[in-house]
C-alpha cells in the first residue's frame, strides 16, 4: 500500500549514504511530518556532507557507526537505500515483521507526474542519461525535462513541480531495479546500453544479476518503447513487450539508431519513418563505445519528440561526466587519462584498446568476483605498461603474465601514490598514462570519484612540476 500523508508516520532510513539519495528521502519525510530516524554504519566524520543537508530539520533519531535492531521499534516505513544487501539483518527483519520497505527512487515514483525515460546498463548509462537529457532540453519544447536517478541528482524536493507533459530521464542502477521488482515500474522508454556481468558480489549470480535489469521492460506495454544494444537484438534472454528498437555502430536494417560514417540514422515503425543527420565524431566522447552512447540517447531523444537537427550541436558543446575518459592533464611528454568510473572489465577494454600502443595502464581494485580473463588479454595485446592495484592486481599479474608475449613491463603498487610513480616512471614506453581500472575501488577508496580525484590532483601536481 502507497503512503501518501507522512505526519506521524515512524520512518526509517537505513543507509544515509554520500550519493544524495539518502539526504533526499530523509528531507522528504521530515518536511512532510514523519518522525525520521536515520542509521548508518559510516561515522558521523565519513558523512558530514550529508549531516549538513540535513541540518535545522526535526530528525528525531540520528544512528551512526552501527545499525542496531531497535530501529525498527515501532517502525511504520523502512526507507532502503539502495545500496544496502538485501541479505542486510535489518532489512530481513524488516520484511519478516511485515514492514512496509521502500527506496528514494520508489517514492519519487509514487509522486510524480511525468512521462519516464529509464536508462540502465552495465556500463555507459551515465553518459547515455546525460546525453538523453541534453538532446531533449535542445529539441524538444512540449514541457521540461527533468533529469535524476542513479546519476547523482534526486528529484524527491522537485517532485511537486513535475507535469503530466514533462519528461523525466532517470539512470536507474541494478540495485535501484531490483528493489522496485514490487512495484512493476513502466517507463515509456526504457534504454539499456550493453550487458556484462558486474555486482555479482551484491546479486549473488548473473542471472539474478540479469533478472534485476530486465525489471526495466517487465512492465512496459506493447506501446512502450524498448532499445537495446546491437549485441543482444537477437538474444532470446532479452524478450521485450515493448516497441523493440535496437542502437550501436552497425546498422542492421530494422528499427533504431545507427551510424553509418558521419551519418546518425534513425527509424522507427518498421521503416515507414526515418531521418538521417551528419554527427561528427566528438574528441570529448573518444571511442567506439561512446559512439554507441550516442546512438542510444539519440534514439531515445527522437522517439521522444526531439528535433535530430539539435544533435550535432549538442554533442559540440557535451562536456563529458567527470572520471569518463577525461584528459585531465598533460605535460613532459605524457597525457593523463581519468577513466576511474570504469569498474567492469568491459568498460576498461573499450578504454584500453582505444589507446593501443600508447597507454602505461593503472587496473585493478576491488574484487567483486568478476571474469577478468579479457581485461588481462587486453592489457597483454594493447597496453604498453601495466601498473596493478588492489585486491585483483596478484590475479591479473598471473593472467598477463602467461600471455605477454611483448614483454610489456608489469609492476604490482601497495597503494595509489607507489601506483602513479611507477606509472609515470614507465614514461619511455608510452604518451599516455591510463587510468581504467576495470574493477571497483572499494578496497583503497570511498569509491571511484575519490580514486578518480587523487589521479587527477597527482597528474596535475606532476605535468606542472615540468
């Protein structure tokens, strides 16, 4: 049952989280009259960003450091963020005693207005999302659009300016999926960049893993629309009910987005409609795999409603998300690239191969009991240095050692400062210093926008040494 009057509602938010999502369910209901008690396992020092948001509001109970069980006393609303396991002792409880359990995101969906467009992925959402929201603020004008979700950005304290007519482009990660199964969410479209298996530490397996994607189109209806990457257009794991239309480089004749040189086509309808427009190649948004981002949020934008002839414009003046594969520094004969967000082996792939032969590599972190097979043949074939980090980096040693047939140096670093020595060190071997590591960065790091701060602070501090 959906809560819509919170006075006097005992809510708890159980993760008050750095990424917004936490600050804003936790203002929502203190503002709408709910008695709020928050707890999270973080210390009050890992959270004072978030504490600050929340100052001057009628908290009643603040929990930090720990998550102990007499939070659910008399407990009405547990707000999950999404994040936290579904094994978490507190939510199992929670669900036993028959609580009612929901997500930022979930009520945000309970309250809104607005026509949905969903982007998820195993990697590339971030950029799509963004990309989708610049192409409809330029060619659309049937309302605003409103942009949200998983990208950093909650629209809860918005939720009662959206319209009926207003689009609201939302990235949605597996963990937000799979906590909204319940809910069966529909958005009018519904974009999926690629699948690889990543998470599987929180799913437990891919196909739970694989489950908690598909949540995007379960609900969708037969006039919904559905894109999906090149790759899976004939997969029959990926069944859709909505108006199917597929996006990447190659254009293989039925409905989507496609480039074809410099030409963007798009068709819809079983080819009774399309539009061609000339998009040059972007060097903000290098390789192939932000060339399928493109397609995606252009198929997307222009199923929409949005005019094609804006695009080209906007992806002169996009400024990519930072750590995605940014230029953030040059100097003595080097350049410095932060693609910290790549924390799939597939995303730091795409990174890699499109740097052949230049880039002395920073892989490895976290092990979230990913394949790393691929990543390590990549390095081995591609990179003409590699620094390893973390968890995974004696792994990844071993894996490139029985395949480097180069001779390419490999060195191992006990932290992040040793890690970016060696790799400038390495400067003889290449003009690039790469930093994708293709696995999370939990093991050294708050989380990839710390790692991708400190390789950012390091390069500029070294190129301006020269």
């Amino acid at each position: 049952m959906e809560m819509r009057d919170f006075r006097g509602v005992r809510a708890t938010v159980l993760g008050l989280g750095g990424f917004g999502g936490g600050v804003a369910a936790t203002r929502f209901l203190a503002t709408r009259g709910a008695r709020v008690t928050v707890t999270d396992m973080k210390l009050k020092s890992d959270l004072s960003s978030s504490l600050q948001q929340l100052e001057g509001l009628p908290i009643e109970r603040l929990v930090l450091g720990s998550n102990p069980v007499d939070v659910l006393d008399e407990c009405q609303l547990l707000v999950v963020n999404p994040a936290v396991n579904p094994s978490h002792p507190t939510l199992v409880k929670a669900r036993s005693l028959g609580l009612q359990v929901t997500t930022e995101i979930d009520l945000f969906l309970q309250h809104q207005r607005g026509r949905i467009a969903a982007v998820t992925g195993s990697n590339g959402k971030s950029t799509t999302t963004a990309l989708l929201y610049r192409f409809l603020q330029a060619g659309w004008n049937g309302g605003r659009v409103w942009l949200g979700g998983n990208i950093g950005i909650s629209l809860l304290e918005q939720v009662d300016q959206i319209e009926p007519v207003d689009w609201v482009v939302l990235e949605l990660s597996s963990f937000q999926l799979e906590l909204l199964r319940e809910r069966r969410f529909r958005p009018e479209i519904g974009v999926l960049t690629n699948f690889s298996p990543n998470h599987l530490d929180w799913h437990g397996t891919l196909e739970s893993y694989r489950r908690a994607k598909q949540q995007l189109f379960a609900a969708q209806r037969t006039d919904d629309i559905s894109i999906l990457p090149e790759e899976l257009e004939c997969d029959e794991q990926w069944r859709v009910r909505g108006r199917r239309h597929v996006a990447g480089c190659a254009d293989g004749g039925g409905d989507g987005a496609f480039f074809f040189e410099s030409q963007l086509i798009l068709r819809t309808d079983h080819g009774r409609r399309e539009d061609c427009v000339r998009v040059e190649p972007s060097s903000r948004l290098p390789g192939q795999h932000n060339q399928r981002n493109v397609a995606m949020a252009a198929c997307a934008a222009w199923l929409a409603g949005a005019d094609p002839e804006c695009f080209a414009e906007v992806l002169k003046e996009f400024r990519p998300l930072p750590h995605r594969l940014q230029c953030v520094a040059q100097g003595q004969g080097l350049q410095f690239w932060n693609d910290s967000i790549a924390t799939t082996p597939e995303s730091a792939v795409a990174a890699i191969r499109h740097f052949s032969g230049r880039a002395i590599v920073l892989a490895g972190g976290y092990d979230k009991g990913q394949d790393l097979s691929e990543l390590s043949a990549v390095i081995a074939e591609h990179a003409v240095g590699v620094v390893l980090l973390g968890q995974t980096a004696g792994l990844l040693k071993k894996q490139i050692e029985g395949q480097n047939e180069r001779g390419i140096p490999l060195v191992m670093a006990g932290n992040f400062r040793e890690a970016f020595d060696k790799a400038v060190a390495l400067r003889d071997c290449g003009s690039v210093v790469l930093l994708s590591p293709g696995c999370a960065s939990y093991d050294w790091f708050r989380d990839f926008r710390q790692r991708g701060e400190d390789f950012e602070r390091m390069a500029r501090e070294w190129s301006a040494a020269e």
